[in-house]
C-alpha cells in the first residue's frame, strides 16, 4: 500500500471517533446550557406566581400551556415533607389544546408555605424542544460535516504530500532507473529539506561504492577464469598426450582416466560457479524477444541421442509460443539445465512430457522413484539421491528464473514436475 493511501486510510478511521466523541460532548452541552437557560426562566416565573399568591395579588394568566403556564394545588403537610428537593425539574410531553398535539416541555415542580398553615404545590411549565430531533439533526449535520471534512482533508493531504515529498518521489525514480553494470545518469534532485538531502547524499555514496564493488567482482571473476581454467586445460592437455603413451599399464592408463574425468569436473564445477557468480552480479545485461518454443526444438534432439539408451521419448505439447526478454546465453542454460534434468530423473520406456503455453513451460517426466526434496531441490550443491554432476544445473536455473522475476516449481504427482511460469 502506498504511503498516501495508507494515511488516509487512518485519518478515515480515526475522523468519525473523533466526530463522534464532540458531537456527544457537543450535544450534552448544548442540552445543558438550554436546560440551565430554560431552568431560570421557570424559576423567575414561580417566584412571580408565588409572590403574588403570598400578597394575594392577581395571578398570571395561564395560557394553555402555550407559552409559561402554572398549575397550583394545595397539598397535605405530609406530602409536602416527603418531597426531598425543593425544586424538582423534569421533562415531559404535555398536550396543548389549541394545536391539538403534545409537545416537549420543561417543568419546575416546587413546594412552599402560606401563612394560613398551608402547604401548596405549584408547578410551572414552559414549552421547549424536541430532543429527539436535535439529536438526528446534530447526527445529519455531523454526516454532513464528516463527508466535506473528509474530501476537504483527502484534498489537502494529498496535494501536501505530493508536493512536500516530490524529493523522495524523484529519488525512488532514480533508485528504479539505477542499473549496475551501465552509465547511469546522475541524480539531480535539489531541495531544500535536511532530511532529503541527508538521503540523496546517503543513496549516491551507496550507489558509488556498489558501482564500485561490482567493477571488482567483474575483475576478480574474470581473472578467476582465466587463473583457474588456464591450468586445469594445459593440465587436461598433459593428460591426453600422456595417455597416448604406449608403454602404460592398463592399470596407468585407468588411474590416468580418473584423474582426466576429476579434471572435466573441476572445469564444469568451475564454469558452473563463474556463470551462477555473473548472474548474481548482473552482468548479462543485454536482453532480447526468445521464443523457448524454438529454442526446445533446437537443443532436443542432443539430449534425444545422449539419452537413446533410456529409449525415452519426448513428446512436446506447445499451444502458443512461451516469448521472453531474457539474454540468450541465459535462456539456452535454462532451457538445457531442465532438458537434461528431465532426462536424468526419467525412467526407461517412458516418456517426457512438455507443455508450453503463453505464460509457462513445464516439464514432466514419470519415474518410480519417490518425490525429491522440494525444500532443498534448488540449493547449491543439492544432489538428490542420484549424486550426479555438481548440484549446480537447478540453482542455475533458480537465479536465471529470479534475475527475469519468473516463478520456478517442483511437484511430485506420480512425475517429477518442473515449472517455469511468469
């Protein structure tokens, strides 16, 4: 997930909670500040209504509970001592009759005492609103609000977040683009943010000196080749003339041969730790459009007669051509390393099967042995059961197929199952 995507993500999840909690506290203090408003109201207007009950004045009118209305009673002295608070507010629906509905009203219940040892109850109302609708009201606007706040910040984060991190955008560009092996152009990233430039000066300084380290390896590697299999043919060489003699013992001649099949070894072990090296510093840059369908057809008939004996046939089933961009030199040791590999654990009088689509090549080859190790199959040096060659041929075809971001796979189903897929 980009970085962008993922901040949003969170500010999404953590606007609403943050929403929510002040439009609670919103709420709540809205009510309360009414409440306290409304509570005042109602208390100035019982003192109005007992002040002149007390001095026996005329009482207000009472207008149908339209606006401030009171209802007085008396009461019994024992009523009135039960009533623990003075002043008693609730909240009620009362019926107004001249608009024929019940409405939301605040209440102010409260007790006093006249002088002629009477006890009365007088409560006043006044109507006020609907709680129910505030709430929805303040839940629509708060969605309303939720909604713009979300675009607004979308917006604004993302033309912040471009604009404060084109830098890194240019550098990670420049990272992508840099290729060992190759001129690279230089980085050209100016800004004016410490951190930045702290990471362009950190990335150049690493990418001079894995330049540098792979100029090495190219020198050691080559001059490894040249050092170790110069000796090994002139050794190979000596052999083959020595074995020309006609004065060896069969006994000579065949430690002779031992010696001579060590030697071919070491030169293929050798080749093979050369190629494995090169790839994994990437030094096959160049890349063109193979078809491996051909390249089968090309190389098939040399493992056909190298393996005759077997009396194994191979039958190929290509429905569309397999087309890669991969060097050459590569794509003919991959294709060759698995040829071979099918041949070497195929069984006599049965066939190798290869089927080619668009997007993979597997090669299947049904033997009565049980399945290899799929875990350690690609290893370097992993030889199986059969102990033939160097254990290199896989873990070749392993880092050609990791280098060109191809999938390879072993399976066991009755045939020893290998897969390349992109």
């Amino acid at each position: 997930m980009k970085l962008i995507n993922h901040t949003l993500t969170r500010i999404s999840i953590i606007l609403p909670l943050i929403m929510a909690i002040w439009a609670a506290f919103f709420y709540f203090a809205m009510i309360d500040e009414i409440n306290d408003e409304t509570d005042d109201a109602l208390e100035n207007y019982a003192d109005q209504v007992i002040h002149k009950w007390l001095t026996e004045e005329q009482l207000p009118a009472s207008g149908e509970a339209s606006n401030n209305s009171f209802e007085l009673v008396e009461i019994s002295k024992i009523h009135a001592t039960s009533m623990h608070r003075q002043n008693l507010y609730t909240d009620s629906m009362v019926y107004i009759p001249s608009k024929k509905e019940t409405e939301p009203a605040r209440i102010l219940t409260t007790v006093f005492y006249h002088k002629n040892d009477k006890y009365y109850k007088l409560s006043v109302l006044t109507p006020t609103i609907e709680k129910h609708d505030l709430k929805d009201a303040i839940l629509q606007w708060i969605l309303i609000l939720y909604i713009a706040l979300l675009v607004a910040l979308i917006g604004i984060i993302t033309w912040i977040f471009h604009t404060s991190m084109s830098p890194l955008f240019k550098l990670l560009a420049w990272l992508d683009r840099f290729t060992l092996g190759i001129k690279n152009e230089p980085l050209i990233n100016p800004t004016n943010i410490t951190e930045f430039n702290k990471l362009n000066d950190a990335a150049t300084r690493n990418a001079e000196r894995h330049e540098l380290a792979f100029e090495h390896q190219k020198q050691f590697i080559g001059n490894a080749s040249h050092e170790m299999q110069t000796p090994l043919a002139v050794s190979l060489n000596r052999l083959e003339i020595l074995m020309e003699e006609e004065s060896l013992t069969q006994a000579q001649y065949e430690q002779l041969y031992k010696i001579e099949n060590t030697l071919n070894g070491l030169v293929k072990l050798n080749k093979s730790l050369l190629l494995l090296s090169k790839i994994d510093s990437g030094q096959f840059l160049e890349q063109q459009r193979i078809s491996i369908n051909t390249l089968i057809d090309e190389y098939k008939s040399d493992y056909q007669e190298v393996y005759a004996y077997k009396q194994i046939d191979l039958l190929i089933d290509s429905k569309e051509p397999f087309m890669l961009n991969i060097d050459r030199y590569l794509a003919v040791v991959m294709i060759t390393n698995l040829l071979k590999n099918a041949f070497v654990h195929g069984t006599a009088n049965q066939a190798i099967h290869i089927h080619i689509t668009k997007d993979s090549i597997l090669f299947e080859s049904y033997s009565t042995d049980q399945a290899l190790d799929a875990a350690h199959i690609f290893d370097r040096f992993h030889q199986g059961k059969s102990a033939q060659g160097s254990g290199l041929g896989l873990a070749i075809v392993d880092s050609i197929c990791k280098k060109y971001n191809l999938t390879l796979t072993y399976a066991f189903t009755g045939a020893h199952c290998f897969s390349i897929a992109r």
